[in-house]
C-alpha cells in the first residue's frame, strides 16, 4: 500500500510507465502487420500471379501444405556403388521413386547403369555433360550444349528428353536462364542440401534431413557416396512413418500436371 501511495506521489512514474506501456504495444502491432505482411507475400508466391511466373524458370521446392518430399541424386551415375544405391530406395518395405541428375559422359561410359535406374522408374534429368560450372561460361552457346550433349546421350539409350536441368554447383545467371528457355529446360534446384559429397557421415546425414525436412522439401544427394546408401533406409523409413511420400521431381512440378 505504501509502494502504492509512492508512486502515486510521483506523477512522472506513471507518465513514463504510460508512455513504456504504449511503445510496447505499437511494438506488438507493427510486429504483427509484418507477419500479416510476410504472409500475404508468401501466399501471392505460392498461389497468386507470381505462381506462374516463378515455374517458368523451375522448381526447388513444392507445395509446403502437401507431404511429398524429393530424394534427388547429383552427379552420377557412377562406376561403383549403384547398385547398392538402387537396392536402397528397392527394398522389399519401400519403392521409392527418385530423381537422377546424370552428367552426361558418366551416363554414356555407364551405359549398362543409366538403363538400370530408368528401367527401375526413376526420373534421368540433365547435369550437363561434363560438369562445368556453368555460370562461369561467358557463351550462352556453350552452355546450350553442355545440355544438348547430356539429352542426346539420354536420347541415344532411348530415354525420352528430361525437362529439368541442374547447373553443377546450382549457380545459375541470365545467360543460363536464356540457353535453357532456348532448350527447353527448367531449372532443378533444391531446399536440403545433405552435403554428403564432404563425406559426412551416415549419422549426420540422418540427423540433418530427419531435423530438416518440410512438405516439399527437395533433399540434394550424390550418387557413389557410401554414407548416403547406409542412410537412405533409415531416412526413408521414418518420414514414411511421418506421412511423407517419396516423388519424383516432375511428379511435384506444378501440382504434377505436366
């Protein structure tokens, strides 16, 4: 009662609590304008006009309200290790259907390999045919045919055309964006990148896309990495248990309509 009558002998404690009082609450409301703000932009991204101008260029995640997840392997396919990568995503619990992002003189030396994984369903998608960082390469020429050799490749071994493309590294500039209009190709990027190719080990692996995942989530995998093929069945067995469906890359394009 006392501290009471204290303050109230004190009218510039009340005003400066007043004034405390009401800069809080213009904190709060503008934090939650900024939130309305964000989520007003995410759902104009996601759905509005900005949609279709977005999947003219690719994709790197899907619809954050459906739970499909993308298992996307680089770099392949690669002399040893294959088949025990195939073996992981075929096991006698699950069938899952991955996306194989091929260099094109791998999937001509290993011919025997790339009919393996397109016989087994999985999507063949374009990582050009020697694997160049790209967004180095000052000629949109040549750039057009890194990606021209890798479909004609795919094309040889009677794989049809692949929609996507993924620059080695994932750097991409205008002029990238101008060989692949001119091809055709849409960009195939990620959200999850496993960083496997450090050799990370198994548990990590495990640990950081367990931790990691969200409805359509795009996970980043290298083909021929041992601790990637240990970790595939226990990845694969708890988000299935967690609802998530494993799809290919052009399966998630756009809602799946092609």
């Amino acid at each position: 009662m006392n501290g009471i009558i204290c303050i109230l002998s004190h009218p510039n404690v009340i005003i400066t609590a007043i004034i405390i009082y009401t800069q809080e609450n213009i904190y709060h409301i503008m934090i939650r304008k900024l939130m309305l703000l964000a989520l007003a932009a995410f759902v104009f991204i996601e759905w509005g006009p900005m949609s279709q101008e977005r999947h003219k260029y690719g994709i790197a995640s899907g619809d954050p309200f459906v739970r499909e997840i993308v298992l996307t392997f680089d770099d392949g396919p690669r002399e040893t290790g294959m088949q025990e990568l195939i073996a992981a995503l075929h096991s006698k619990d699950y069938d899952v259907k991955a996306t194989f992002f091929l260099v094109g003189k791998f999937a001509q030396r290993y011919g025997r390999i790339t009919l393996l994984l397109h016989n087994a369903g999985h999507e063949l998608a374009n990582h050009t045919f020697t694997h160049p960082r790209l967004y180095q390469d000052p000629s949109v020429d040549h750039i057009m045919l890194q990606a021209k050799r890798c479909d004609d490749v795919l094309e040889e071994l009677g794989i049809r055309k692949t929609r996507f493309l993924r620059p080695p590294g994932g750097g991409w500039n205008t002029r990238i964006f101008n060989a692949m209009r001119r091809k055709n190709l849409k960009l195939g990027l990620w959200s999850l990148n496993t960083a496997d190719y450090t050799g990370r080990p198994k548990e990590e692996i495990v640990n950081l896309v367990l931790g990691s995942v969200r409805p359509g989530t795009v996970i980043l995998m290298h083909s021929g990495m041992p601790n990637t093929v240990e970790a595939l069945p226990e990845i694969i067995a708890a988000l299935s248990k967690r609802g998530y469906t494993f799809v290919r890359l052009e399966d998630m394009w756009n809602g799946g309509r092609t």
